[in-house]
C-alpha cells in the first residue's frame, strides 16, 4: 500500500487486502501501544467502497487481539463523522476505510491520530517502520473474533453521525432555517454522505435525493464531483424548479454547487460568502488559512473585514498543523472543503453548505441576489484549472526547470511576488496569479489560474501551455 493524500491506498484484492490491513491495523496498534494510547478506544468508520465494512471489522479483530476496545460505525459513514466521535469521546485515534477521491477500485486507510486530523509527517513514518519491522520480522498478528467481541460489549457498534450532529448544532443556527422554503437537489454519487441530509435538513427544507443506493462501483462515474459528470444533477435542478443542487464527493470532503439554471458555480464565491458572514456576525477572532491554489476571494474577504490571512502548502493537514497551533476562524482549500478551530479538523464540505443556508436565510435573499450582492462588493474572478501530462522522471525534471526560469516568459515588471514551495506561485501586480505543481501519485502537471481582469484568464492559459509544450 502507498502512502498517498494523508493516508494509505491502494487497488483492491492487489496491494490492497485483508492481510496487508491486517499488517497495517498491527502497525497501528504498536503505535498506540508506544504512546500509551491502548487503554482508550478507537472509532473505526468505513465508506461504500466493496469489503470497506468488511476490511473495518478486520481491524477492529486486530485491536481486540491487543485488547483495544473499538466503536465501529453502524453503517457507511464520512471521515467527518469519525473525526467529531473521535473529539467528542475523547479516544485515542480514529481508523476510516475509505478510498477518498481515488477510483472506485481503490481502497484505503486513513488514521486519524487523537487530534482528529490527518496525520503529521512524524506520525506516518513511524507507521510506516511499525509496517517494516512487521513484514521484516513476519511478526504473528493476534485476533478476536468479531462476533465474540460484540459479545463480550468490547466491541460497540456505534451512531457516529450523532456525535457530528451535536458539533454541527452549535455552529449553525437551525432555528434560523426552520422556516426556509427551499428546495435542494443533492447527488451523494453512491458515496458515504448518502441520505445523511435528510437527517440533519429541518424538514420544511424539499430535499431531492439522488444515487442514494449502495453501490460500491459509483455507478461507473467519477467519485469527485467534476462538471463533466454532472448532467443528471444539472438535469433535475432545472426539471424540479429547485433552488439549488449540490454534489458531494464520495467522502464528504469536497463539494460542488449548482444555480436553478443548472450550471456550476464557482466554488470559490460560495466560500467567500461564508467566511464573510462569520466574519461579520459569528466570530472574527483569529486568523484565516487557506492553502496556495485557494481562490484570492479569501484575501479580498479578509482584507475588508481586517482579518489576518495565512497562506499554506497544498493539503489539508497544513491547515489543521495551523489550526492546533492558532486560533483559526476559517481553514479552506481549493476544493470547497472547510474547517476551523473547535470543529473537525478534516475537510467538511456538508457545514460548509449548511452555513451558506444559513447566509441565505438571514439575508432573506435568493442564491441570485446574495451571488450578485457578493460580486457587487468584491468583484468578478476569473479561475482555470488544468493538467499536462508528464510521464516520465526526465519530464517532469524538465518541467520544473522550465517553470523555475518563468522569467523568460513573463515581465519581470509585471510580477509582483513569487513562491518556490512544493510548487510555483506567481502573483501579478493586477492581483492575478497562477500556482503550478508535479502531482506526486499521478503522472501530471497541476495548473490553477485566477484573475478579476477579463480575458486575462484565457491569455495566460495559453501562454502557459505554449510555454511548457515548446
């Protein structure tokens, strides 16, 4: 299995199977066992991928095999929902088999330590040498059975979605949508979201529910929500009159909106609107973080409302490293996934539409007009975002080089800062900027344009292009 997006993946019945999770729950427990975390419980969730229930109940007999006590989840859940049950009972870490934003045939681990977030470098090397030593040694791996350990009470099979619910409660206020009349078309894509919005909507809210079966192909369809996927849920907003559509992704994490006209809407607007309404009526005490490719609506935003902004590399976990460290009112990446200090620190798309709700709700204004109202104050944007292949090492060795001497492309008059990180970022003195970076797990370069110029978007996309290919 690799370690791949803060977690540990790979294809299912191949590099991913009940003995390498069983080798990979031995390392974990050696960890908690080294840190004297044994004698709390672990949560274990799962998602709808095929065998994850199974795969869970695999690593809860290892644990019970140490005699760790485990709360398992009743069914299908997000990773959201283990990090609030993990916070709230105080365990000793979180264990979710999901495959993320990774194809349907994939499967993984993600370990959340007791902090509730992704795990920091330190800790997934020291998992990784617990995952050596076992393989090396060919270490036995004690079990209890599942059965038995759900006899013995060791064993809890456990609501996780309730210990969620009760964080959710006191960040939105439901009594100021209780009455809304509105009606949401929302595409769970078969992914482990699926008909928990029914449970958490006050009911005088329509709610549309689609791909709300278990199915742990997806339906063959992609488990991000990309616009190149959506027609159905386009479809049904306009053939339903909603007022609005969402997509989930098959975790959660990420989200995606849609007008009544059934057309996608920048993400980046909708986060922006959010974080000025708790800016403004919630809490504004602290910083903002948002990662390197995440819109400048988040700095314009901050700016007006005169709130420090940092910025951080690509990955949530850079986020959460700020948010156990600072008080953060907003984290956000680029993919509509939020968080803050006191909430889940892992991405959660489902408060962030629950809050824009709540926006619509106090305003008493339509998506529209709140849209329109947003962009009368800060402006229109701009964003591409687009990959290049890069199939080799020598490819992506040369691209760097190329993307290191940018100054042979672009005026150096016009530039006004840039970043050399885990990417490039160049920002213009016109505030337009453009972040590129090697994917690691896949074979491609990873572009981001943003800009409030018009036209400016397109010129610089083909420059780039033209830049890299010659």
């Amino acid at each position: 299995m690799k370690f791949i997006n803060d977690g540990w993946y790979g294809i299912i019945s191949d590099d991913f199977n009940f003995k390498d999770v069983k080798i990979m729950a031995k390392a974990i427990t050696k960890y908690l066992v080294s840190h004297e975390l044994n004698k709390k419980p672990v949560i274990i969730g799962y998602d709808t991928r095929f065998l994850s229930y199974r795969y869970a109940q695999i690593i809860s007999e290892v644990l019970l095999g140490a005699g760790i006590k485990c709360y398992i989840s009743e069914r299908d859940s997000p990773t959201i929902f283990t990090s609030a049950t993990l916070k709230n009972l105080k365990a000793g870490c979180g264990i979710q088999v999901t495959g993320k934003e990774l194809p349907y045939f994939y499967n993984g681990i993600f370990f959340l330590p007791e902090y509730g977030g992704p795990p920091f470098s330190h800790i997934s090397m020291e998992i990784e040498r617990n995952i050596r030593l076992i393989r090396e040694l060919e270490e036995d791996i004690n079990t209890q059975d599942y059965e038995r350990g759900i006899a013995l009470g060791l064993i809890e099979v456990n609501d996780l979605f309730s210990e969620y619910s009760k964080m959710v409660d006191k960040i939105v206020d439901f009594k100021k949508i209780k009455d809304m009349d509105l009606k949401i078309v929302v595409d769970y894509i078969n992914g482990s979201m699926r008909g928990y919005l029914r449970k958490i909507f006050p009911k005088n809210i329509d709610l549309i529910e689609l791909n709300t079966d278990y199915n742990p192909y997806f339906s063959g369809r992609k488990t991000d929500p990309y616009e190149d996927d959506l027609e159905f849920l386009c479809e049904n907003v306009k053939n339903t009159e909603a007022d609005l559509g969402v997509a989930f992704d098959t975790d959660g994490g990420n989200i995606v909106f849609i007008n009544r006209n059934g057309e996608v809407i920048n993400r980046d607007i909708i986060a922006g609107i959010v974080l000025d309404f708790i800016l403004k009526t919630k809490n504004k005490n602290g910083v903002v973080v948002k990662t390197m490719a995440t819109t400048g609506i988040i700095d314009l935003v901050c700016e007006k409302n005169a709130v420090e902004i940092n910025e951080t590399y690509i990955g949530f976990k850079h986020v959460v490293e700020k948010m156990l460290k600072n008080k953060v009112v907003f984290g956000c990446d680029d993919k509509g996934g939020i968080s803050f200090s006191g909430h889940v620190p892992v991405k959660d798309s489902l408060v962030l539409l629950l809050l824009f709700i709540e926006v619509l709700a106090v305003n008493k204004k339509s998506l529209e007009q709140t849209l329109d109202e947003f962009e009368k104050e800060y402006g229109h944007i701009d964003k591409s975002r687009f990959t290049m292949p890069c199939e080799t090492e020598e490819e992506k060795l040369k691209i760097i080089s190329k993307l290191k001497s940018y100054t042979d492309t672009f005026d150096i008059e016009e530039i006004k800062e840039s970043y050399q990180t885990d990417g490039l970022k160049i920002v213009f003195k016109d505030k337009t900027w453009f972040y590129a970076r090697i994917n690691q797990n896949k074979p491609l370069l990873e572009i981001v344009i943003e800009s409030s110029v018009p036209k400016k978007v397109a010129e610089l996309e083909n420059k780039i292009r033209k830049y890299i290919e010659e």
